[in-house]
C-alpha cells in the first residue's frame, strides 16, 4: 500500500499557519472518514439485526464499497490498491447476497466489534481531542495577549509573573495537546484501513464457516485473496504500532527539549542569537493606527520571502505583501510603553511599520535579518556565509581594546570608544567595497583611540567642540520656517530655508579634512561598532540648512539640538552607493584640553536625500560667500568716502570751535538772550 500521509509532530511548537492549514486538512479527513464509516456501519449493523434482509443489506454493502473509489477524501483519496481491493471484496458480497444470514454470534465477534470499536472509541477520540486543543489554543490566545500587554516602565513584578506563568502554562498545555491531538489524526490514517478492511474480512471468514459454501461460491483464488488481505492487515497493524511508538518516543524527546522555550522570553545565553540570517519566520504584533491618537495591535504571523516582508493570518492559504525590505532601514523605537518594538522604512521613506516581537532574541534577529536583506545579501549562492563574511568583516574592522572595558564602564552608555581599526583596506560594514585609499594612509585619517559618539549630546548638557553656547540659545525653541512670535530669530534673514528628516549615526574626531575619503573612512567605522555592539537606536531630528548655520531641531518640541556655524563645515559627501548617508566635516578653533584646531565628522542618515543635503549645503556655502564678497565690497566703499569727506569735516569743526568761544565770553545772560532771539 502507499505511505501514509502524517502531520508533523515536530512543527507543533511553532504552530505556524501552514501547519494549522495543513491540521484543517486532516480534520477534514477526519469528517469523511467519519461519515463513510457511519454509512458503513450502519449497513453492517442491518446484517446483524435483520437476518431476514440480509440479501439487501449486503447488496447495501456492496453499494458502499464500489462508491468508495467516488468519495473525495482529502488524504488517500487515490490510494487505487485500497480501491481495487474494496471493488474485489463488492464483487464477492454481490455472489452471497442470495445467501443466508449469518450466525448472529459470528457477526458479533467477526464483523460488528472492531467497526464498532473504531467509531464509538477513535473517532469520537479524535472530536474530543480536537475540543481539548481549541480550548488549550484560546487560552494560549489569551496568555500571549495579556503577556504583549505588559507594561515596560511601570512593572508590577508580582503580576509579570502571573502573566508569565500563565504564558508557560497555557504554552506548555497547547504543545501537550497538539502533539496528541496529531498523533491521534496520524493513527486514524493506519486505523480507517483497518476498520475497513477487518470487519469485511470478518464478515466473509463468518460467511465461509457458517454456509460451508466454499466449494460452491468461494474458490482457492479468493481464499488467497483474503490471505493476502488478511496479511496486509496485520503488515498495517504492525507498521501502525511502530509509527505509533516512534511518535510517542518524538512527543517525550519534545517535551523535554521544548520545556524552556514555553517561556516567552528565554535566556539569550542558553539560545543565542544568530546574527547570519537571511530567512525568518515567526509571530510579530503589528502597530495599527485608529486614529490621530489611538492605535491597536494586531499579532500575525510575519516571515520573508527573498527581499519582501510577508504577513499571514490564521486560516488564510497564502500571505500577503507587507513591505519591500531592500534597501529598507530599520531601528528600535520606543512605542506605547511595550517592549521589543522596531520600525522597518522603506527604502523611499513612503511607508513604515512598527512590529513588536515576543522575546529579546527574536527582537535581535529580525532586525539583524532585515539588515542582511536590506544589503540583498540572499541574492548569492550561499547568503548565509555571506552574511557571516561580512559580520566577521566587521568584527576585524572593529576589534575592541584592552582598555575598552573600562573606559565603557566610565562612560555613559550611550558613549562608546572606538576600537582600533585593521589596517588593510577601506572595506566594512556598508555593504560594498569601497576603492582603497591610495593617497591617505588610515591613520592619516582617524586618530586611533578615538571615542564614537553615538548620541547626540545638547550643548545644555555638554559643550561640543565648535558649540559655543550664546546667550538666549539653550532651550529656545526654533520655528524650522524664520517665523517667530515675539523676538526676530537668527535665521529670518537668510535667503536659503530647506528642511530635511535625518538620524544621526555618530561623531567621531578625525586627522584630516581635505578629502571625501576621510568622510567614507568615519561611515564604515562607525556603522562596524553600531553593528558590532548591537546599537540599533537613532535618534531622529530635522536638518535646516541656511546661509548662516546648519541647525538639528528636535521634531517635537523644535528645540534646536545642536548648531553648526557654516563657515566652520570644511567638507561633506554622500556615500558612493548607499546615497541614504551623508556626513560632514566641522573644522573647529579649539578643544576640550588645548586651543589646537580640531576636525570632527557628523554622519547621518536620510530618507534617500543625501545628495539633496550636500547640494543644498554647497547651494547655502554660496550664497554666504557672495554676501560676503558683497559686503567687503560694500565697506571698501565706505571707507573711501569716509576719506573723501575727512577735509570739509575739519572746516566744520574750526567754524564750531569759533562760536563755542563766543558763547563762553557772551557769559550766562548773552547765552540766554542769544536763545531768546533764536
């Protein structure tokens, strides 16, 4: 006979759609085999009852079994050996129809049992079975919701461990249920072919002892027929027992390998986290807007498919297109108060989602995954080891000091020091392979040793170099469009006002600030200790360019962050490839320690504008140098027609000199009578 078709034990613990598509499919099988065997019994049970019908109730058998080939049943339904033999057995029914019935007692023992067995014993196993699992599946719903609703900055510890116990508990009780619950549909495949097939050969051994009709209507070819029938059946029941053994054995090595990962959040040392992937699938809540100010969220099952983010709902066949993640950017954000939330962009900035996973581990390995898609990594052969390649790339790029560990611990956590940097070639962590420099070395470049400033620190807080605070300037709140209420801001005059969304990657000092290089050498190193550390937060602030100062204004207050002088940026470039990163130099007059010129490089990250924000910096540098030129010429002459009128301003001042005199000879009452005149 052909294999029997099984549910994957094994697949229970993620209980993914396709296996809950797959379990409907059984449950199907499942009904149909109910039903005929209903049918089937039914027709059995009018043999034993009516011996005085017995010619049609077999002709009733008889019906049934040819009409077998015509059922449409979702597993087996080509199983032709089982047709061909149920034809053969319709055929031998149809010759003892005209026959008597048999002994009552006989078709008790031989024919009525084991039909009867399997529809009061398994099938009714099976809806008792399928009742547990929707009940153990709701209350796993229930935990997993009341889990996701978990606060992170108000925890009330003795209700987060209720919670999460009832995770593991409703989790443990699902898996428990749903390896049996397969298990029994598994069997029921071995067991609807016994169930058909013993009672029949029951019924025709009761049928051979009792007329003793062999001679007549049964030959030795069918005896050999039931012989062989009758093997199968044991071969069947054999292979069932063995199947069922090894499933029981599968469902004990499961519940002992599975028991720490009923917990929704596991330990990242006993399960680490696997930065190389290129594919993942797995259970994500989605951030649904309502409203201006409302939101829901919605849990489905996400998974990618070569460089597209995919969603599936419970029930659906097929997913459905979230997002396009090449090119894409994705980050950690904070949201609504819940955990392990992360927002993925598209590569053209139109369309965002915000996802939120269930564990720590599951959160890093999305986002590490969608970097590797997003650099179209699973486009090779081997992506995997690609995706290895270019992490441990990153790790030569950045390998840490021996001092790193202290100075993290000094400093804040959103500081971090730079490790030194292999000198062998330019190539990192952004994705291509950049030319060599061929005219710089890298220490010409970066000075080594040289701290990464991953946040941005406010001049409130902490002075910049090339930040000075003037008076009124902390804590102002700037209109990003030069209109303000009361005081004139410093920007209404310039000609130039463009706006851009940016997030800032990181700072860092540099050696040098005469060459697009120096900006690509401070974007590889620094996006290789993002990648390294696992820093994956940007903080997003809007860029105005003016004629005067490039300004980092926070989005929802429109307090300016920090403020460059334009005079003070010396250099700015926009990545090769990746035109989302731009940077620019800012040459400052003096340091934290000392009063040497300093360099420092600000890299960032934009909605694919990076080549607007370098033109409209070159654009803002221009028209400063015209004025500038404007006004130089604008005193040249001033100073000359100072010069021209210096002679006659030397008359006025003797005629002045003169009747100053006189006033003071004339005395008080000539002052007065002069006024009174006047």
């Amino acid at each position: 006979m052909p294999g029997i078709d099984k549910l994957p034990i094994e697949e229970t613990l993620e209980d993914s759609p396709q296996t809950r598509s797959l379990l409907g499919v059984f449950e199907e099988d499942a009904a149909a085999i109910s039903n005929y065997i209903n049918q089937l019994f039914q027709a059995m049970h009018r043999i034993y009852d009516a011996q005085n019908e017995l010619s049609a109730a077999t002709h009733l058998t008889s019906k049934l079994l040819k009409e077998f080939e015509k059922q449409r049943f979702p597993l087996g339904g080509d199983d032709e050996v089982m047709s061909s033999t149920l034809q053969q057995f319709a055929k031998v029914i149809d010759e003892l129809s005209s026959c008597h019935a048999v002994l009552s007692t006989q078709l008790a023992d031989a024919m009525m049992f084991p039909i009867t067995q399997f529809k009061e014993r398994d099938l009714k196993e099976i809806l008792t079975l399928k009742e547990v699992f929707q009940i153990a599946s709701n209350d796993h719903d229930a935990a997993i919701t009341r889990y996701s609703r978990l606060s992170k900055r108000r925890e009330n510890e003795k209700i987060k461990a209720e919670v999460t116990e009832d995770v593991y508990t409703s989790r443990k009780k699902q898996h428990q249920t749903m390896m049996h619950y397969f298990c029994a549909l598994n069997t029921l495949q071995y067991k609807k072919k016994i169930a058909m097939l013993e009672p029949l050969l029951g019924y025709m051994q009761a049928q051979i002892s009792f007329f003793k009709m062999g001679s007549e209507n049964l030959n030795e070819q069918l005896e050999e027929f039931l012989t062989n029938i009758g093997t199968s059946v044991q071969n069947v029941r054999r292979e069932m027992e063995c199947e069922v053994e090894t499933m029981q054995q599968t469902i004990e090595d499961l519940e002992v390998a599975s028991d720490p990962l009923y917990l929704p959040d596991p330990d990242t040392t006993k399960f680490p986290v696997h930065r190389n992937l290129t594919r993942k699938a797995g259970y994500l809540n989605a951030r649904n807007k309502t409203g201006l100010v409302s939101s829901s969220w919605e849990r489905q099952f996400y998974f990618t498919q070569g460089g597209n983010l995919m969603s599936q709902a419970r029930g659906d066949v097929a997913g459905g297109l979230v997002m396009d993640i090449d090119n894409c950017s994705v980050m950690a954000v904070d949201c609504e108060d819940r955990r392990y939330c992360f927002q993925i962009t598209s590569f053209d900035g139109k369309k965002s989602s915000i996802l939120q996973a269930e564990s720590k581990k599951d959160y890093e390995e999305w986002i590490c995954t969608i970097n590797n898609i997003s650099k179209q990594i699973y486009l090779s052969e081997n992506p995997e080891e690609i995706a290895a390649r270019v992490n441990q790339s990153a790790l030569e790029a950045v390998t840490p000091s021996p001092s790193f560990q202290q100075r993290h611990e000094s400093m804040r956590p959103t500081v971090l020091s730079r490790p030194p940097t292999a000198r062998t070639s330019s190539t990192g962590s952004l994705g291509s392979e950049s030319a060599a420099l061929s005219a710089l070395s890298l220490d010409s470049l970066v000075a080594p040793d040289t701290p990464i400033q991953f946040d941005i620190i406010s001049p409130v807080s902490e002075d910049q170099p090339g930040q000075a605070k003037t008076s009124g300037q902390s804590g102002r709140r700037t209109n990003p469009f030069g209109e303000s209420g009361g005081s004139k801001s410093e920007t209404e005059d310039s000609i130039l006002h463009q706006l851009f969304i940016v997030r800032f990657l990181g700072s860092m000092e540099v050696k040098y600030d005469e060459s697009p290089d120096v900006v690509y050498e401070t974007m590889r190193q620094i996006l290789a200790a993002r990648a390294i550390h696992n820093i994956f937060r940007m903080t997003e602030s809007h860029l105005l360019v003016t004629c005067d100062c490039l300004k980092l204004i926070d989005p929802q207050t429109q307090v300016t962050r920090l403020r460059f002088p334009l005079p003070n940026v010396v250099l700015y470039a926009t990545h090769q490839e990746n035109k989302r990163l731009f940077g620019f130099v800012l040459r400052t007059s003096g340091g934290r320690v000392d009063s040497r010129q300093t360099s420092v490089c600000y890299i960032f990250e934009s909605n694919n504008e990076g080549e607007k924000i370098c033109d409209s910096v070159g654009l803002a540098k221009q028209i400063a140098f015209h004025a500038e030129l404007d006004l130089e010429e604008q005193s040249r002459l001033i100073a000359a027609s100072s010069r021209s009128n210096q002679s006659s301003g030397e008359g006025q001042f003797v005629v002045l000199s003169s009747s100053q005199s006189e006033d003071s000879d004339l005395g008080e009452d000539g002052k007065k009578k002069r006024e009174s005149e006047a």
